[in-house]
C-alpha cells in the first residue's frame, strides 16, 4: 500500500526521539520575573525535546522547548524548516514551551526584551531535533493513560474576607476565605517503546505553572528538567523525557497553608519533578500497548480580540511615566484593576504595558491545534491558559483521553475565564502578557470542541485507560 507520494505505507507505527540543547551564552536576558536579569552561570542545558511518530501515512513531531513561550512567527519558522527537510506539514508539528522562568527571552514582555541573537539560531535547533528524531525512526508500540499527583497543584487565586480575590495572598493569612479556581492533578502520559517492550520516550502533561530555583541567574529548566531527568533514570539511558505544561494560567506549586519550613527553589524543584515523573510512569506503564494507532491532525487559525484600553487609562499611564520622585503617588486605579490593586513598585511598569496594548492590532490571528494518537487527543492552545478551561476542554472532549497543552505554537499572554474578569488580580491586569478580552478563553473552549470532533474516530475503540 503507498501513499499519495507513492511511499510504502506499513500498518505499523514507528517513533523516533531528538534532542538539541538551546542553552543561549551567558549575558543572554533571562525572563520570568518583574526585574532585569542576565544569565550569569548555567545549572543545567536548555533543550529541544522531540518526538517523532509515523503510521506510515501520517507523521507527527511533538517538540518541548525549555522556554518561557514562543512566538508565532518563531515557532512558523522552525515549521518552515522541518517541512522543507523532513516533509513535515506545519499542521503536524506542535511546538509547546515548558514556561521555564530562568531561561532566555525569546519575546518582549514587562521589563524584558527579547533575545534577539538567541532568536537567529533557535528555529534551526528545532528543527534539528525534529531531524534527529526522524533519522532514529523504528518500529514502536505506545501506550497511554493519566494518574493523579498530590500535593502538587494548587490554585493561586483566593476569595479575601474583604470580598476581593487575591493572587498569590500572604502564607497563613487570616484573611483568605478560600481559593476561587479548581485544580486539575491529573498527569497524562503517552509511553512509546520498541517492539521488545525497551522505553524510547515518555511524555507527559501537567497543569502547573513551574517551580522555580534558588539562582535567579542561573539558567535552568526549573522542575521540568528534574521531572525529565528522573525519568529517564528510571526508564533507561536510551530513554527519553517529554513534559509539556498544561492550562495552567492560575495554578502553581504555592500551598498558602503549608508550614513556615516548606521546600522551595531547588529543593522543591526536585521534589515536584520527581512526583511527576512518578505519576507519569504510573499512568502509563500497565496500559495496554499499540502496535499501531491512527495518527492525524488538525488546526485552525484563531482570531483573538485585544481588550479595551481607555482614553482614560492612556493618560493615567502617561501621568505615571511622567511622575516625578517627590509627587505623592495618585491612587487613581487603569479601568481594568478590581479589586487587588497593582503594587506601587510595579505601576510604572504596567503604565508602559498599557500604552503596548494600546498600539497592538485590535485583533491578532493565532492558532488551535489537535493531535490525535489512537484514542489520546492533544489540544495545543497558544497562552496561559486557565485551568478551568482545560478542565472544560477535558470533560466534553469525544476522546476517551483528552490533555491540554498550554504555550503551545503562540503566546497571546493569559487567557482567564469571564468570572475571572470580574473578579479581578494579576492575570488580568492589561499587558502584553495579558491582552486578550474576556471571552476569549470560552470562544477557545468551543473552537477546540469542534476541532476534536473532526478527528473522532467513525468506529468507537477501547480506552486502554479503562
């Protein structure tokens, strides 16, 4: 049997893994926090991580940058690349971002330019291990499945005694009521061996928005790459670790409730990574495997609309930029602050958002893309987006197993819920890592929906999970 490129098509599915390392030089500006930093050591390498699978028909390339987010532009470069040398259509290529928060700038956002030297070569290095992978293609079996992780996620919105919702409150607070938002715990693995049972690749997915270190200078993969490493421990040297971020916009690893001597930076890094990598592996390893599941994909272009900046908001900001050390600071709040006001520290900062957002296009085109391996479905949405989004994705999927990737493909910036507009905080304060308008993460739940049921199976299968 051959394909319409009269290739040989076999009935069988084969991976292949790649990997190349994207560690920029030192001096490169890190982003991730409201302060300017450049890297001045490396705990350890930045990767491109792919994976490569082939049914004979289909191919698919799965690659998970150590970055905070990528743009569209950078992101249809490196698609370019991998089509024009692997024969790889960009609707077939996802490229996702682990949201690392000590790795280099490959965008412009609050007080960080991007790295526009790391951004010269970094297409390239995407690619090559989508090449690399390719290269090692060879007959496979996969296996899928999803286990809970405790103690893990936590959301980072609270309900205040005051009737205001708080990001991020102060640890013990009498004054938090509860939290607002759900969590979702769930880690979805895909195990991919050869034919004698040997692991090639596990990649998994988790809504959690990172874990930091204790150097703020030194570029690292965060949790991510502790998480990657011990599975690759476990599984074996030939073995390879994927770890996608999912919708994670209001969720971290920050229990408010925890005792005064809870791990942190480096230490909780580790601890987390390895609790995620053990609920991968438990999700996956006793699934029945596959020999060949279908593979396709899909994607539509998706139109975001930028929120309102008002007349009002422009001349606060310019007020704000123009304010002089010895003035009183106003206490007039931008129209888009409810609630939990923006500290004083960071208001010049977000006077130079606004007047960012103002001159953006009051609509950008990005993405929705969907993967499709046997009964796994892969939704690939461009930003930051909340967990109640993908939980909603998740519920009315038609696959008997559906994750939620996060950053992938794009960055349009945190896309909260409509509740969430109202209720105020962080995630919603207008900026260029938070420009969408309410709505747009409820418009992206429905194109999602419909985009997964193009790609449903005409004849039910049996949930390996089940």
């Amino acid at each position: 049997m051959t394909d319409q490129k009269g290739r040989v098509r076999t009935r069988s599915l084969r991976a292949g893994t790649g990997v190349t390392v994207v560690t920029p030089p030192l001096g490169t500006p890190l982003i991730g926090l409201f302060e300017y930093r450049e890297a001045a050591t490396v705990a350890d390498d930045l990767t491109a991580r792919a994976l490569v699978l082939d049914d004979g028909a289909t191919r698919l390339a799965l690659v998970v940058c150590d970055l905070i987010a990528l743009s569209g532009a950078t992101v249809a470069a490196a698609r370019k690349r991998i089509a024009a040398r692997y024969d790889i259509p960009g609707e077939r290529v996802m490229v996702a971002c682990t949201h690392t928060h000590t790795g280099p700038a490959p965008i412009s956002l609050l007080v960080t330019p991007a790295a526009v030297d790391f951004l010269d070569w970094l297409p390239d290095r995407i690619a090559d291990s989508v090449g690399i992978a390719c290269a090692r293609l060879a007959p496979a079996r996969v296996a899928w499945g999803a286990a809970g992780v405790d103690g893990v996620c936590f959301n980072r919105r609270f309900q205040m005694r005051d009737g205001t919702v708080m990001f991020n409150p102060p640890p013990r607070s009498p004054d938090i009521v509860e939290p607002v938002g759900p969590v979702d715990p769930a880690v979805t693995a895909l195990l991919v061996e050869d034919l004698a049972g040997k692991p090639l690749a596990l990649w998994a997915n988790l809504a959690l928005h990172y874990v930091g270190t204790d150097d703020p200078l030194a570029v690292s993969a965060d949790y991510f790459g502790h998480a990657t490493r011990a599975v690759e421990r476990v599984l074996g040297p030939e073995s390879l670790g994927l770890l996608t971020n999912g919708a994670s916009g209001d969720i971290n690893n920050r229990d408010v409730a925890a005792p005064l001597d809870a791990g942190t930076g480096t230490e909780q890094a580790h601890r987390v990574g390895l609790a995620v990598a053990a609920a991968a592996i438990k999700a996956s390893m006793m699934q029945r495997r596959d020999e060949s599941p279908p593979l396709a994909a899909a994607r539509i272009r998706f139109s975001v609309v930028r929120r309102s900046i008002t007349d009002g908001d422009i001349a606060l900001a310019t007020n704000i930029l123009g304010h002089s050390p010895d003035e009183p600071w106003t206490n007039e709040e931008f129209s888009f602050v409810i609630g939990q006001p923006i500290p004083v520290p960071l208001r010049e900062t977000y006077a130079r958002e606004v007047l960012e957002v103002a001159r953006m296009p009051e609509r950008v085109e990005t993405e929705i893309q969907v993967l499709r391996i046997g009964d796994l479905a892969l939704v690939a949405l461009p930003g930051e987006i909340f967990v109640e989004l993908g939980l909603a994705i998740k519920a009315r999927s038609p696959f008997p197993l559906t994750a939620v990737v996060g950053l992938a493909n794009d960055y349009v910036g945190y896309v909260p819920t409509r509740a969430a507009f109202d209720q105020g905080g962080y995630e919603t304060w207008a900026a260029r890592s938070a420009w969408p308008a309410p709505g747009t993460g409820e418009a992206m739940v429905a194109s999602s929906l419909a985009l997964l049921r193009t790609l449903v199976p005409r004849t039910p299968v049996m949930n390996p999970s089940s």
